[in-house]
C-alpha cells in the first residue's frame, strides 16, 4: 500500500502508455491489452514442480475435488486450468484458438479426456470449468513438469508461467539444487529480480519423510522452517511450507465408508497393524488377517498411502472416532490449513498487487526488447514505481514475521503482522478496529501505532534487522494516514 498511488493504478496507466506508444506493433498491443484485462480476472496461479512432485495432488487438495490430473490418452502434458463456472465441463485449445469441448470419464487418478479426432500435439492448453467457492477468486493451472531450468522445456515451462500466471506454488521434495535453479529462471528481469514475492515453496510428499513414520509431517514442518531462514530459498520465495498431499487430500474427500474401512483396521491390534506396514506388499498380502479385502487395502494404500494408514489408525486410537473429527485432524496434521492461510495471506489478499507485478514484468520485456523513441522514458517510470511502491516490502516483512526471523517479542510480532496487513489488508483490520469504526477513531489508532513504531525503528538497542522492519511497518502506518486524509 503506497502512501501515494497505488501500484495497480500506476501499472494501469503505464500500459495504457506503451499501448499509445506501440500502437503500430499488433503484437505489442495484444499483450498489453491482455495485461490490462487480466485486471478485472481472477489471480492466476500455476501450479509448478518436478515429475511426480504432487502438483495434482495439491490442486485435488486445494479444491477438496478429485479432478486433477486430467489425463490426455498419449500421455502428453498440456496446460490445465481450472477455473470456476456453472457447470463441469472440459474445453481445448489449439494454438490458433480454436476451442471444442471434449468428453471426459472419471479415471482412478483424476479425469482422462477424449480428443476426438485431434492429436494431443494440437492441444497448447485445457480449460477445466468447475462450480466450486475456491475458484471464484483464483485461477489454478496445473503445468507439466519441470526437468531443468536449462533444457528447452524447462524454458518454455518458465516462459509460459511468466507470460500467464501472477503466482507460483513450487512443488519440491528438498528445495534445493535444481528447483532453485528453476525459480532463479523465473526472475527475468529487474521486476521479477526486484520484487520476488510471488513464489511460494511447497515441501511435498512430506509424509515420506523418515520412512512415512507416523511423525513424518511434524518431522516435514521442522525442515520447512529451516528452509525459510535459507538465504537461497529466501531469494527466490517468499516462504516454504510443507505438506502431505496425499492425506490432506483424503481429508477433505474422506467418506463414511472410508472411515469404517479405517476405523476396522484400527481395532487390529498396534503391535500386529505395525507388522504388516513395514511395506506395501505386507499390507496388501493374505497373511494379513483382517476383515478388511486385500482389494480395499490396496485402494486405500493408492489413496492415503502407508503414512496416511499409520497416521489415520493412530488418529482413530487417540480419540478421532467419527468421520468429522478424523477428516478435519487429518486436514489439520497434513499442513493444508497453514499452505491456506499463506495462499490468503500472499496471494489472494494481494491479488491486485500480484497483477500489477505481472503487467510490470511483461511491460518491461516489451520495452527492452522492442526499443524505440520514448521507451527510454518509460522504463524509467517502470524502475522508479518499483522503487518507491511500498506493497512489495511488506510481503517480504510478512514473510519474515511468519517465522519469528527478527526476534520480536510474540506481542510486537502480532502487531506488526496485522498493521502491514497480514490479516487483512482493509484499514480498520490493520489497525485491531471493529468493521464500523468511525474515522476518527482510525486516525487515533493509526496515529498512536506510528508513533510506537518510530520509536522501534530508532532504537538503537534493536538489531538492524528489527530497525528496518519497523521502517517498513512506520510506512504501511503513514500510509493508512494518507488514505484517511484523503490524500
């Protein structure tokens, strides 16, 4: 938030000035004006990652539907979007537009479309249209699968994400090596190196972590944590949270019957169940005595995985002993709740911030590649918004604030949370006030918490991490303070 002009006003008029300066170029033209309708769409964001990382797990578990991944009869990857509308339906596109809806059969993973006479080589994209709250606000694609930053379809991947999506979920087992190199090829440009606050790192298939022992999850947020202090990860993200995608999935579709087939396995005693979950041939074997089919067994295992049957099992013993309490502790222990709250916090929350990151990034690759008379003047204009807009440190305060990095007391920590707009970005939320607060009374509390944080950002007894923290919260205060005064 600028004490100023907002930023998507600014990158607003900035494309609307390229669009008067490339009038002649049609190309030029076409991705300015996508730009600028991108504005009134929801926020795009891709879903990102490895072979087999989970991407589709985590699409399944975000829209608490099995629909991901929607299978093409070659194999071929393409990318998926999901986007909310009245009813399901399928929709391809060839390069040239060209658009037919296609027919579509369940499948044990997701969906598997038909072609219908086209090559899977004709399809760049699928459109998956579905009535569900979660998509109203946010676009989620599903993009094939990274090899390398470096090969060429590393590059076209990158190239695709920067050109359409506002936002990342990078899916990664480590977070190191080649999924750092991969988000570094996302920051072309001096917006994208500038502003990296549009990425953030998921830890996944994190109940496989020790072997999927039942405390592989706890064992999973450990490392994430520590991931996040990593000067590496921090430059090329704003956090990194884990999560079992698996179980956070059958948390959110978790049925009756699933919890009866869980709960009888759950009356086996531990020592035995334990026996036979050293592996996946054991569970599914006929020495298992059990009322429970080795077929179910091994649906289940597709399902939940071995962890999900040690966790769930366990969960059932220590009092989870109807469907509700099961599904929402396994929600809960998957880390969903917490990847939730940062998509609101970084994303959804900043949707508008978001889009205004993208339309700089794609103004300025314009700019720098079709130089002409006045593009000089504004790329300027570009550098300087990038400089002066406030909307990118706070993101980055918000991310350091998650983790407790500065090492204020929990009470400061909160406060600053909140004023830089970590739970809600309206004024009276910034400032702990109730919906109706007259105006002067925002003033009062906004007046009152700048100059509580001046004082923080001149004490010479914090740490320099502490003072530049507080600088950027005295900032978000004068900001409200302009808004308030109408300037």
């Amino acid at each position: 938030m600028s004490p100023a002009v907002r930023l998507d006003e600014s990158a607003w008029e900035l494309l609307h000035q390229a669009l008067d300066l490339y009038r002649d170029d049609r190309h030029a033209t076409a991705r300015l004006h996508h730009h600028l309708s991108r504005f009134e769409q929801p926020l795009r964001i891709a879903v990102a990652g490895s072979w087999r990382s989970g991407k589709s797990t985590l699409v399944n578990a975000i829209m608490g539907e099995e629909v991901a991944p929607v299978e093409i009869e070659d194999g071929r990857q393409v990318f998926t979007w999901y986007e909310d509308g009245p009813n399901p339906e399928v929709i391809a596109y060839a390069p040239d537009g060209t658009a037919r809806e296609l027919a579509v059969t369940r499948s044990a993973s997701g969906m598997r479309v038909e072609l219908d006479g086209w090559r899977s080589d004709q399809i760049d994209d699928i459109v998956v249209k579905w009535p569900t709250r979660t998509l109203r606000h946010a676009t989620l694609v599903d993009t094939p699968a990274v090899t390398s930053a470096t090969d060429d379809d590393g590059t076209a991947i990158a190239d695709r994400i920067l050109r359409d999506a506002d936002a990342v979920l990078y899916l990664t087992r480590d977070a190191r090596g080649a999924d750092l190199e991969f988000l570094r090829s996302l920051q072309e440009g001096s917006v994208a190196r500038a502003a990296p606050t549009n990425v953030i790192m998921v830890l996944s298939r994190a109940d496989e972590i020790g072997g999927g022992r039942v405390d592989a999850l706890v064992t999973a947020k450990q490392l994430a944590r520590r991931q996040n202090r990593d000067p590496g990860a921090a430059s090329v993200c704003l956090g990194v949270v884990a999560l079992g995608g698996l179980v956070a999935v059958a948390g959110r579709v978790l049925t009756e019957q699933d919890f009866v087939t869980l709960a009888t396995l759950a009356t086996t005693p531990r020592a035995e169940l334990e026996k036979f979950l050293l592996s996946a041939d054991r569970f599914v074997s006929t020495q298992f005595t059990t009322p429970i089919t080795p077929d179910a067994r091994r649906a289940l295992l597709e399902r939940i995985g071995l962890f999900g049957v040690r966790l769930t099992t366990t969960l059932i013993r220590t009092g989870c002993d109807t469907r509700a309490k099961l599904a929402a502790e396994m929600v809960r222990r998957s880390g969903l709740t917490e990847l939730r709250e940062a998509i609101g916090r970084y994303f959804t929350d900043r949707a508008e911030v978001l889009k205004a990151r993208s339309a700089l990034v794609a103004l300025e690759s314009i700019l720098r590649r079709q130089p002409r008379p006045g593009s000089v003047d504004l790329l300027a204009w570009v550098e300087y918004l990038l400089a002066s807009t406030h909307d990118f440190r706070e993101l980055r305060l918000l991310a350091e604030l998650q983790d407790s990095q500065l090492g204020f007391d929990p009470e400061r920590t909160a406060e600053a949370l909140r004023l830089a707009g970590g739970n809600g970005t309206a004024l009276a939320t910034r400032l702990g006030a109730d919906d109706d607060v007259d105006a002067g009374e925002l003033w009062r509390l906004g007046s009152e918490a700048l100059a509580r944080w001046q004082n923080q950002a001149e004490d010479p007894l914090a740490s320099l991490d502490q003072r530049r923290a507080a600088a950027v919260v005295v900032r978000s205060c004068e900001g409200m303070l302009a808004r308030l005064s109408g300037r």
